[in-house]
C-alpha cells in the first residue's frame, strides 16, 4: 500500500490552520510527540508544553493559537485536538473490503448474509449468524473483528 503524503499547506486548509513554515513540506504521517518521526506531523495542545517539541523528531506540529514561538513548521488552530484529529484521519484510512465473501473465509451453516455485507479472508461465522447490510467482518490483529464492538480495539482503534 503506497503511503499517503501531503503538503503542509494541504494539511493547514483541511484544518482551516494558520500555516507557519514551509508550505510545501512534505508530510507523511501522524504521531504523538515522543514518537513521531521524521516526515511526520505532531501536535501540543497547550503552550505550556512548548519544551516536549525540543525532544521530538517531527517535521511539523500542530499548536494552539496561543502558542507565539514555534521552532519548527508548524499549524496554528483553535483546536488541536480536533485538528489532530482530522490529521489523523488522513494519514490512516482504513480500506473498506468488497461486498461479498471472500474465498478464504469461512462460513457456517444456516448463515444469513447480505448482498451489501463483506466477509474478508480468513473471517470465520458460525452457525446460524445473520450479518445485515453493509456490516462488515474482518480480521484485527489475527482475531475476529465485526463492525459492533462494545469496546474499541486498544491496537488499532476500531
């Protein structure tokens, strides 16, 4: 899967940012500050956490507005969460699978499936389960996964 890559300024729009930097930096993806890496973008919530960008590898970061002295590219908004939030998004869309039952998966009997619901490969149903239209059942971290968890899942957020 070919990585999602996108300008500063692309990202500073999507949030309706104030963009301070390079407009054409090439970001690639999203992590928090102790984390993040070269190419990514990061982001603070508050001015008083100004000092942690000091130890971060990130491009760029996403600051509230009222943080003045910024010593990389950066995004200045209203709301960082929500901003980072959107950032987020971009950076790690999930593909959504085909209608249909994938030839791997397996299905047991007496099962109702929708024409609109997807079964991916390696997805086991037992008997007698009915999966509505366009539910989907996949596998998360080797275990399945349907489209209703009571809790999400602590790996990957579904």
């Amino acid at each position: 899967m070919e990585r999602i890559r996108k300008s500063l300024a692309e990202l500073a729009a999507l949030v309706e940012g104030e963009l301070l930097g390079d407009p054409e930096l090439e970001i690639s993806g999203f992590h928090d500050v102790a984390r993040a890496s070269a190419g990514e973008i990061t982001f603070v919530t508050q001015a008083k956490y100004a000092d942690q960008l000091g130890q971060t590898r990130a491009a760029a970061v996403i600051v509230p507005l009222d943080m003045e002295a910024v010593s990389r590219p950066a995004i200045r908004v209203k709301n960082p969460y929500l901003a980072a939030a959107i950032i987020h998004n971009v950076f790690y869309q999930r593909s959504v699978p085909p209608p249909g039952i994938a030839a791997m998966a397996v299905v047991g009997a007496d099962c109702r499936i929708a024409a609109s619901a997807a079964v991916a490969p390696l997805a086991v149903l037992g008997a007698r389960v009915t999966l509505g239209e366009g539910r989907r059942l996949r596998l998360c971290h080797g275990q399945p996964r349907g489209p209703c968890q009571a809790s999400p899942c602590g790996q990957c957020g579904d």
